[in-house]
C-alpha cells in the first residue's frame, strides 16, 4: 500500500475533523484560514488544495505543530507537521516559509 502524501494526512484529519463536527450535537466546526495575499510567491500558481493547506498552517500553527509528519521529513529535521510548511514566525511579524509542503 502506498504511504499517504502530508497533503492527504492533513486533509483527511480536516475533514474528519469536520465530519465528526457536523455529526455531533456541538456548533459546526469553522475551518480558520490566513488569508490569500499571506501566501509565499512561490505558492501563488499552485493548486487550490496546496494554498489552502499553506493558508491553515499560517492560520493554526498550534494545531499543525501538534502533528507527528508521516512523509519521513524527519530527516530533514522535521518534528512536526507545521514544520513541512513554516520555518518560523519572525519576531517583525514576518514568515519565513519552508518549500517542502509544496511539492
């Protein structure tokens, strides 16, 4: 069986994650996304599905760096998932983003 990508990982947990909201007798779950014009260059002619999960990292990087990877970017000095998208948050504001979420 072939290993899901990191985009399928985070995807599936999202839309279980909603699932299971819209199931349960608690409020909807709301999807927090950063907005479009935060995105890296490097994304802007990507696929809608790499934006998106760009704009969540940039959005929710609490819950993503919760997240073990499953890609085997460990090597690479990975602890977490938030780590495939965003090498760190600047003390000016800015966001230093990592390539490796988008390819």
């Amino acid at each position: 069986m072939k290993p899901r990508s990191k985009f399928s990982q985070v995807w599936l947990g999202l839309v279980v994650t909603l699932v299971l909201g819209a199931c349960s007798q608690a409020a909807p779950v709301e999807l927090n996304l950063a907005p479009a014009s935060e995105l890296p260059a490097f994304v802007d002619r990507s696929a809608p599905l790499v934006k998106d999960a760009y704009r969540f990292a940039i959005a929710n990087p609490e819950i993503l760096s919760a997240v073990p990877c499953y890609c085997g970017c460990g090597a690479l000095g990975h602890q977490n998932n938030l780590q495939c998208y965003i090498k760190e948050f600047r003390a000016d504001g800015a966001i230093g983003f990592e390539t490796h979420g988008f390819g």
